[in-house]
C-alpha cells in the first residue's frame, strides 16, 4: 500500500509541472539530438595542451568541418604550413575556433603561428 501511495504521489507531482505535457524521464528524440555531445558527433577536434597537437595527424574528409579546442593559456593557431589553405587564426587560451580541411584530399603540414615548435599534418582522404 505504501508503494501505491508513492507512485500516485510522484505521479500527482509529475502532472504538476504547469507546461501540460506528459512527464517523461527519457529525452525525446528532438532533445537527444540537440544535445551537445551529439551535435558535435562526426565533427573531428584538434586539442591544443602543453603546446601540443593532439592529434597531431589527424585525419579528415575533403569539405569536414574542424573543431580547435585551445587548453593552454597562450593564443595557437592551426595554420596550414604552405599556402592559404586553412588557418584558424588566434585562438586565445580557453577559447575554440573551426576551420575548413581543403576540398582536395592530401597531407597538410600545419604549425601554430606563434609556437613554430607545434606542428603536425593534416591528412585529408
């Protein structure tokens, strides 16, 4: 009898949440799929920490949108070593930035702009 009072009163404060829509302890799938984890799935992060790439060979698609995340204090950027063919700009410690890996698959050297001693390749398949 306890249980049965229990479940009426969780249902009684559920139902009383003032928006009129049923209560639900699972997301909906419109919630799950605005969720910050999924809205970054299939997008490929770069990590700047201890004045380091990490990858620092990451692979990529042709056209993939690139997230740099800057875990240092210092400002990095991911410059394309020859060329224009990406370059994040200053990204101030804390802070992220994306860019663009080139149409045409191939191997990118890159290098952080003020730290020539950061590098890595981007590999674009």
């Amino acid at each position: 009898m306890a249980l049965g009072a229990a479940a009426v009163l969780l249902l009684a404060t559920a139902c009383s949440d003032g928006d009129n829509e049923p209560a639900s302890t699972s997301p909906s799938p419109a919630a799950s799929s605005s969720s910050p984890s999924s809205a970054t799935a299939g997008t490929k992060t770069i990590t700047m920490e201890n004045f380091a790439f990490s990858p620092a060979n990451p692979e990529v698609r042709a056209g993939e949108k690139i997230t740099v995340v800057n875990k240092d204090s210092a400002a990095h950027t991911v410059t394309a070593a020859e060329g224009d063919a990406f370059d994040t700009g200053s990204i101030s410690g804390g802070k992220s930035g994306t860019f663009t890996a080139p149409a045409k698959p191939g191997e990118y050297d890159f290098v952080c702009t003020f730290h020539p001693n950061m590098t890595g390749t981007l590999i674009v398949r």
